[in-house]
C-alpha cells in the first residue's frame, strides 16, 4: 500500500501522538492504558523489519535507562522480607508484621512501571521510524497541528472564561490557557517540545529557501513555519507558566548555541538568530495588551505558589533520607509525602513539583544514576547527529530534539509535567525520531570523512 514501509507505523504514531492530548492529557486511566498499549503495538509493528545496527546503537542506553527503571519499579512494588527493606530503606519503619515492599504504593509503582517501559518501546520505535523522512515529516506535523489545536481549543475558553474541558467543569484558573490539560503549565511544557519543532524548522526552511528561484517559494518556506512558530508562542505566553517560558528561552539558547558553534559563517546564524528573537519579542509584547504575562513579571515568589515549592522540597528531603538507596517508589509520592508534609502545606499534594527531587524520591540515587547515565548519552548522541548528518533536514530533526530535550529538562526543575503521559510521549517520539534520523556513521565510514554535513544538494535528491 505504501512505497515507504514505514509510512504505515508512522501513521499510526502520528495518530497517537494527536489523539494523546485530547482526554485530559491522557492522565485518566483508560487512556493512559490505551497509550500505552499504542507504544506496545507500535514497537511490533518496527520490529518485523531488522533495525538498522546503527540507530540501535544510538538508541539502545536511553531506552535501556528507561527499561532499567521500569524493572526498578516492579521491584518496588513486590512483597520482600522485613530484614532485606531494612537494608535497602533503613529509615522506614514497618507498619505491619510478616513481608512487605519497597513502595508505598505498590500499585502506582506498578502502574509506573509499566508506563516506563512504554516509553522504552515507543523511544526504539519512532529510532526505528527515523530514518525515513516521509515518516518523521508525518510525526511532526501531527504535533504542530495538536499544538495549534489546543492553542486554538484553549483560546475558545479562555475568551469566554469558561472552566469546562469537554463539557466537564474542571475549577481552574480562567485567565490562563489551558486548552484540554487541567494545568496550564502542563499545556506549556507540550507547546515548548513543538516550538523547538518550529525553529528546527525556520532554520531548514531559511536553507531550503537559498535554492528556490522565485520570492513567492522563499517566503512559503520561511513565512508559514515563523507565523506558526509565532503562533505557538502566543499560545505558550496566555498559558501564564512562567517556568514555560523560561524553559523555552534555555531551549532556544541551546539551540542557537548550538547552531553557532557549527557554523562556518557565523553572522548569518547570529542575525538569523537576531530577527527571530525581534519576532518573539513582538509576538510577547503583543500579548501584554491582554495581561498574559502579568503573571510573570509581577507578584512575589510566596504569592506565586514559590514558597509553597520550596517548603515542599525541605520536606522532601527529609523523606528521602527514609529510604535513599531505591527510594520510596515509583509514583508512592503521594502516599509517602504525608509522613513529612508539614502544618503549613495544606491539602493532598501528588508531586514535588520538581521531576528531578521527585525521582530521587522515588527511585533513590540508583534511579538517579541511571535516569542521568540514559540522558547524558541522548544528548551526546543528539548533538553528534546534528554536526555530522547527511542532510539539513536530518540535522534539522536533531536540533528539534535537543531544543524540546533542553526546555523540558529545565521546566522539570520547578514542575510535574513529563509525569502527563501525553508529554512524555511526545518528548520521547521527538527524541527517537531525531537518534534514527542522522546517517552521518554510514557516511563516515564510506566517505572517509567525519564531521562536515553534506550541502543542500543532498536534501536535493532525495519530531499539583
């Protein structure tokens, strides 16, 4: 049916990735679990053909962290004897006589578990979908098109200031943009992975567009992806989330960073570089008329929920010292917080607000170890890709990923978002993608050449 073998599965991934999204960013149950059969199924669907010996190698230590992880929190979730918890969680005092686990939550760790080990299987695939383009163009418009969807949808009820999602009342602040995510920080953290698309792909189409002969083709190529990048900043500024836009410019850093220190001529990248951020601005300052960023550069820390962080992760602190080697379990914060949560902190908080504490809590150093070892090697390998690849739009899939990989790392820092399924699936897809996408190791070896990107012309002929 399709030239493209792989055009099949990618459609289908496309498919997932615009569905995920939509049921409340797929944190209720059934959708959750229908995700990650989806990952499941997709993996099947890559693997009747052999994956190509180079992108498993890419590939296979940021899936392996994500596996190891996962069988981390199976354990969790398992009954062991009185005396070997004792050993791994010194501090936890046992409840009840007669065996007992790790977590707990044991069935959150499970049900944990199982979401890591579908990211592991949707990371090897979409590595696998890679390396076609047709694939990865077909993956990636299904994010810009579920992106400007919940911009467009959140917009609906932000104008009439209604609270509903799908006819469900959800109480939430009305001035803020949420499209279908209960939290608009979490609606944020999707736009950054898609904006950091859209400046990979400003900067693919200001290269595409040196080779078209007419001004018509040129301002296509460049004109669509800044107005939809534009878009999508707008979007992001009306979520109101702070640490939204704040990751967004470290991502955008690193992606210029990035494209700087790789280039030959320098002042193209640096004026490119310049207008977009004249772009950006004007976009901003537009949404200013509106109040958007009121909340970022007014009110204090204590009165932005800052102070209520910062005493969560004192406490945190206190509970990590009950059990520091394999943590408390996966997904358990909630059950575990309690026991620290001081009088001040009022009310059931289900995260630390902070992914990366929160998974020391969970997952102990050991969790920690693995889940840095998994994303050092991601990076390494997406920034290897991007320097040495065959082809701009190779290189530019590899930017996308390190853009995305770079905003979410820091959002993460001071909130929850990759813990919305369809985030992480997200992110996961951009990132796989980008690894199975670069050729540059095969043309290394026949070219006897390392480091230099083909020029155009191979794009030429042929993401609480």
């Amino acid at each position: 049916m399709f030239a493209d073998a792989r055009i099949g599965p990618a459609l289908i991934l496309a498919l997932v990735l615009l569905w995920a999204p939509l049921p409340f960013a797929s944190v209720v149950v059934w959708a959750d679990a229908l995700l990650q059969v989806a990952c499941l199924f997709l993996l099947v669907l890559v693997l009747k053909r052999p994956m190509d010996e180079a992108v498993w190698r890419r590939v296979r230590l940021p899936a392996l962290a994500l596996v190891v992880l996962a069988v981390l929190g199976l354990f969790q979730s398992m009954p062991i004897p009185r005396w070997l918890v004792a050993l791994l969680a010194p501090g936890r005092a046992a409840s009840v006589p007669g065996p007992t686990g790790l977590s707990f939550s044991p069935w959150f760790s499970l049900w944990t578990s199982l979401a890591l080990a579908s990211l592991a299987a949707l990371l090897v695939a979409s590595a696998g979908l890679g390396r076609s383009r047709p694939a990865r163009r077909l993956v990636w418009t299904a994010l810009f098109a579920v992106a400007l969807f919940e911009v467009f949808y959140g917009a609906r009820g932000w104008f009439a200031r209604d609270s509903a999602i799908w006819g469900v009342q959800v109480p939430q602040d009305v001035t803020r943009l949420r499209g279908t995510f209960v939290n608009p920080n979490h609606l944020a953290l999707l736009l950054e992975i898609a904006l950091a698309g859209g400046f990979a792909l400003v900067w693919w189409g200001l290269r595409r567009a040196r080779r078209e002969p007419r001004l018509e083709s040129r301002l296509v190529w460049i004109g669509l992806p800044l107005l939809g990048w534009a878009v999508l900043l707008v979007g992001l500024a009306f979520t109101g989330s702070r640490g939204g836009l704040l990751a967004l410019l470290a991502g955008t850093v690193v992606q210029g960073a990035v494209l700087v220190a790789t280039s030959e001529n320098r002042r193209p990248a640096l004026v490119g570089l310049g207008l977009l951020a004249l772009l950006g601005g004007g976009a901003l300052a537009a949404t200013s008329l509106s109040d958007a960023l009121s909340r970022f550069f007014s009110g204090s820390l204590a009165a932005s929920g800052g102070a209520g962080r910062l005493d969560v992760w004192r406490a945190s602190l206190d509970l990590f010292g009950t059990s520091p080697i394999l943590g408390i379990g996966l997904g358990a914060f909630r059950e575990g917080f309690p026991r620290v949560q001081p009088g001040s902190l009022p009310g059931l908080w289900w995260h630390a607000h902070n992914d990366v504490l929160e998974l020391l809590l969970n997952a102990g150093v050991v969790g920690l170890l693995v889940a840095s070892v998994g994303g050092v090697s991601m990076a390494r390998r997406l920034g290897e890709a991007f320097r040495n690849g065959r082809r701009s739009e190779d290189r530019a899939a590899a930017l996308a990923a390190l853009g995305a990989f770079a905003a979410v790392a820091v959002h993460e820092l001071y909130d929850f978002g990759l813990t919305m399924p369809s985030n992480a699936a997200a992110l996961v897809a951009v990132v796989g993608l980008a690894l199975g996408a670069a050729q540059w190791e095969e043309r290394s070896r026949g070219a006897g050449t390392t480091g230099t990107p083909d020029t155009e012309a191979s794009v030429a002929s042929s993401s609480r």
